[in-house]
C-alpha cells in the first residue's frame, strides 16, 4: 500500500504557455515544498505509483485468505508426513543396513557401495580395481543376496 501511503502528491498544472509539472512534499520538519520538474521526471513518477499499485494488485490476488494450520497444509500438502512410528522403523531398517553392509567382505562392500551410492556401472568399477566387469556385476549380486537374507531375516523376527 506504499501509493497510498505515498509522501509527494504529483501536481500538473495548464496554463496559455503549455504544461507545468510539479511534485509537493513535506521533509521531515514538516515544511512544505513544491519543485517544478520536467516532464520526463514527472513521468518517472507516474510510472513509479502504476508499477506499485501492480504489484500490491498482485500480493492481493496471490495472498492467502484461508486459515492455515497444520491439517490445511497436510491436506494440500503431495507426500503426507510420515508417523513417528513410521520414521523409528525407517531409522532402525536403516541403522540395520549400515550394519549389514559393513558386515560384508572388503571387496563386496566396497563394489557394492561404488555401484549404490557413487552410481558408478560395472566397467567403470573393474576399471578401478582391475578387474572384468562380470566379476564386479557378480560380487555385487552376492552381496544383495546376503543383505537381502539379512533384512529378510530381521523383518520377519
């Protein structure tokens, strides 16, 4: 609302000899002053207060006018948040992987880990340890096996 609450008012005057522009204001005194200005600045006025009154335009129409809480986002909301009890599964599956992971031999981890986490493919891994692409596709197959038993053996206990 800064054009309404504006400090200047912008003043044309006609006369015989053509236009005048003025601008008035008060300083911080509170003495009033009125500045004859060209037409060029008076305009830069005017485009000023029109560029303003279209963005308040603008918050107005994109302003949220509804109550908002915790319900009214969840219902907008695209993936809902999860439980507590959801989230200290997810933490303890999670805890259980790590484990399961380091619990693999050198070599497994390490490809596993290279291929999972750093997406690297399987030449690109037998490049690094200087090995065919096939025996790091089947060390990494084993060691989903023996994760997979892992897990497997812990969700269902």
């Amino acid at each position: 609302m800064w054009y309404r609450s504006r400090t200047y008012i912008l003043r044309e005057e006609v006369t015989e000899g053509g236009t005048r522009y003025f601008i008035s204001f008060k300083d911080g005194q509170g003495i009033s002053y009125e500045l004859n200005v060209s037409y060029d600045f008076y305009m830069a006025f005017r485009r000023l207060e029109l560029d303003n009154r279209k963005l308040e335009n603008w918050d107005w129409r994109h302003r949220e006018f509804s109550e908002i809480n915790d319900e009214t986002l969840n219902k907008r909301a695209l993936r809902l948040p999860k439980d507590v009890d959801e989230l200290i599964i997810e933490e303890e599956q999670a805890e259980l992987l790590h484990k399961v992971i380091a619990a693999l031999p050198e070599n497994q981890m390490r490809r596993f880990l290279l291929y999972h986490e750093y997406d690297l493919n399987y030449y690109q891994i037998g490049a690094m340890e200087h090995c065919t692409p096939q025996a790091v596709r089947r060390s990494i197959i084993i060691a989903k096996e023996k994760i997979k038993a892992q897990m497997k053996e812990y969700l269902c206990a």
